[in-house]
C-alpha cells in the first residue's frame, strides 16, 4: 500500500524555433544539462515496422536493440565529471532517450526539458518514479496521445489516460532500476493511495485505489545514505533463489500486514485520532519493518533511526522504498496520551510536541534530515498556459520562462514559482489541472 506525498516534481517544456534542431535534458538538481541534435539520434531504430512501439501499447520489457541503439549518445553524457556521479547521469538521460525516442517523431521540433524536483534523491521517496511521469505525460501530449484533462472528461477516460501515463513511467523505471514492482510510478500517476499487487509481469498489476485514505500524522526522515533500488531488488531476488521458501512466506507475511492495513484503514470506525486504533497500525507496521530487515533490505542507519524513534515513545518507524538506506517513515502517537507500550491511560506521560521536539534534536545531531509533508493528494497534473501566479506583486499571467524555472532556490523556490500547494499563495495554486476519476 503506498500514498502519494506533496513533495513533487516539476517538468517545463520549451519549444524552440524550427531552425533549432536540437533537443537538451536540464536537471538543474543534479548538474545535468546535456544536449543531443535531433536528426543524429537513431529513429530508423525505432521506427523499424519489426519493433516499432505504439503509445498505447502495453510495454513489459524493454528492447535490447532500442538501448544498444541509445548508448553511443548515452555515454556522450558528462564525461569528465566523477564516476558515481555520470552514473546518475547516464541512467538519467538514458530513461529520457528511450521514452523520447519511443513516443517522439523526427518531426518533433527541437526543445528544452527542464527538471526541478522537491523530493530528496534516492531517498526511498519516488523520486525517479515522479520524474518518470512527468517525462512521460509531457511526451504523451506532445504526441497528442492524451487529452485533458479537464473538469468534464469521463471517469473512464481519465483512467485509461493515466494508465497510459503510468505505463510509460515504468518504462522509464526499468531504465533506472532494472526491476521495479511499479508501485511508485503507479502512486505519483493516480495520487491519493493505492493497494498494489504485481506477481505476473507480462500483465498489467493489480491496483486497488484508496479512496478515503485517512490523514495520518506521519513523519519522514532521510538517512542520507545513498541506496540503490536495483540492488535492494537483487538482494531479495538472491535470497529467493537460495531460500525459496524462507522467501517465499516472509513475504506472504508481508502481504497479510498489507490487507490487515489496508481493511483497517478502510473501516468507518478508523479514526486518526483514536489512540488505539494507531497503536494497531503501528504495532503492523513494526512488524512489517522486522520482516523487511529479515529479508535483508534495511541498513544500520535506519536502525539506528528507528532506536532513536522507539526511545522517544512518539511512534512506530519503517523503512519506506526499497530500503538500504534512504527514509524511513514514522506514524506518530496521538497527542494525548503516550506510553513506551503505545497503550492509553489517565495520566500521560508527555506530550507528543515535547518529544518531538527531543527527538529531532538527536536527529539533527546524528546528521538526519526531516520532512514535513501530507499524504493522498492528487496525481499527475498539467499547469498549461504555464503562468505566474504566486502571491507576490509580480503581474500574475507572466509565462514562467526557462530563466525564472532555472534560478528559483531550492524547494521552497520551485514551490513558491510553480508549485501545486504554492508557498506563500494561501495553498492550492490556481491553474494546475489533474486527471481524476
């Protein structure tokens, strides 16, 4: 089960005159800006009738020839930075390549791509998942493959284009990560909260929306330690190889925790707020954090975060994401009672802002990084015309060009020039459009 958080991502598309054949990735975030001309790129490749993809066709593994094909200009990409760092790269320009290349034309004119991202990177967060979609939705428009959204469009409609939209982010995910379940491409396309299942791979997953996902007082912390998904994927993968049955019932267990929280949360009677209530669902999730440990994906720093949580008595702490480093999230005790054993009584023994306040000095002090965020809202959206609005007395209607995109600082920036809940703009911005159904 995975919720959509407020931390986004953000892609601008800049068009440029027909002359200018030339297409650029800016990742801003990541000190990537790299530039390819249009008419060098390996179109009789893709657009051979034996392997030609279709936008609506239904991808589940990517073409040997397409990425031998992308490579030469893949590896043209910062050649003289440090090697952990033009690995990001790489892996960056290389999902944009492949989704351009398969949903784009020849005829496409030249333009510039430009990135910025709110949410921490390789964190266990979504954060190549999130910017997936947004490559993907804007490829898809500009192949007029998607229409809207719009307030009117039907129910069904708007499903059927955000599938589209997530089948091609999990393209872009396999670029990344080799293997991914496809649940963070998933929940950053359809917003709000999912129940995902995927045990077949050549059919389409399972997803089950959470429609009244209930507010929940979370609280994420970054590790800061770097972590891989693609080998966090491969660490289950071997155990499953060497202890199939081992395996195979820690993660049957894994999959009851889920359907006991997922009917929990569903319940009329669940309340936020019951002290009770979150003690359960705190009490699965701990046991859910024991059984991923046991399947190898935590990592010293999430248990020593998790020590840390568990000293404080303010809640019950998982890993979120593939583990190995990255974030943990944290469901916090209401506030009116608090006991080590997370059961209620008459005379508490402190008050949730009082420990919380102890324990993000200890996370500061141990180098933690925490983030205040809400849970379930929406998916994709499109901002288009893509005009200012931003609460300041800047003129509202100015277009957001490339320079106001490039120079806006850091989170708050990009939230206060562009952002869905704006900064500073009394919360939702006017404007963003999203798929809903």
């Amino acid at each position: 089960m995975a919720a959509a958080i407020s931390l986004r991502s953000y892609l601008l598309v800049t068009t440029l005159s027909k002359t200018r054949r030339s297409l650029t990735l800016n990742f801003r975030d990541i000190s990537l800006d790299h530039t390819w001309n249009i008419d060098e790129l390996p179109w009789e490749i893709f657009s051979h009738p034996s392997h030609k993809t279709r936008y609506y066709d239904f991808v589940t593994s990517l073409n040997p020839e397409f990425v031998k094909a992308l490579q030469p200009h893949v590896d043209a990409v910062s050649p003289d930075t440090p090697i952990a760092e033009r690995k990001v790269h790489h892996a960056a320009a290389s999902s944009f390549l492949y989704l351009y290349m398969s949903l784009g034309s020849a005829s496409f004119p030249g333009a510039i791509y430009t990135m910025r991202s709110t949410i921490p990177i390789g964190a266990g967060l979504g954060s190549s998942a999130s910017i997936q979609v947004c490559i993907a939705t804007a490829l898809l428009i500009q192949s007029r493959a998607l229409s809207g959204p719009h307030p009117d469009q039907m129910p069904e409609e708007a499903k059927k284009q955000l599938e589209r939209i997530n089948q091609w982010a999990f393209v872009g995910e396999m670029l990344i990560h080799g293997n991914p379940s496809g649940v963070d491409n998933t929940v950053a396309s359809h917003g709000k909260a999912v129940l995902f299942k995927r045990s077949d791979y050549s059919k389409p997953p399972v997803v089950r929306t959470v429609k009244e996902f209930p507010e929940l007082p979370l609280l994420i912390v970054d590790t800061q330690q770097a972590k891989s998904t693609a080998a966090e994927v491969a660490k289950v993968a071997a155990l499953k190889k060497t202890q199939p049955a081992v395996a195979e019932h820690i993660l049957d267990a894994i999959d009851s925790i889920t359907e006991s929280a997922h009917e929990m949360i569903s319940s009329p009677s669940f309340s936020p707020t019951d002290p009770t209530a979150i003690a359960k669902l705190g009490s699965l999730m701990s046991i859910n954090h024991g059984l991923l440990y046991t399947l190898g994906v935590s990592h010293p720093k999430l248990e020593r975060l998790r020590q840390l949580v568990e000293e404080s008595g303010v809640g019950w702490t998982k890993l979120t994401g593939a583990g190995g480093g990255g974030c943990a999230i944290t469901l916090l005790k209401p506030d009116a009672t608090m006991q080590e054993d997370g059961q209620t009584t008459s005379k508490p023994t402190a008050t949730r802002a009082a420990a919380l306040q102890t324990l993000e000095a200890e996370l500061e002090n141990e180098g933690f990084e925490k983030f205040e965020t809400t849970l379930g809202g929406d998916g994709v959206g499109v901002l288009w015309p893509a005009v200012l609005h931003n609460g300041s007395d800047e003129e509202g209607g100015e277009e957001i060009d490339q320079e106001k995109f490039c120079t806006a600082e850091g989170r708050e920036g990009v939230e206060r020039l562009v952002g869905v809940n704006g900064v500073g703009d009394g919360g939702r911005r006017e404007g963003w459009k999203f798929w809903r159904f």
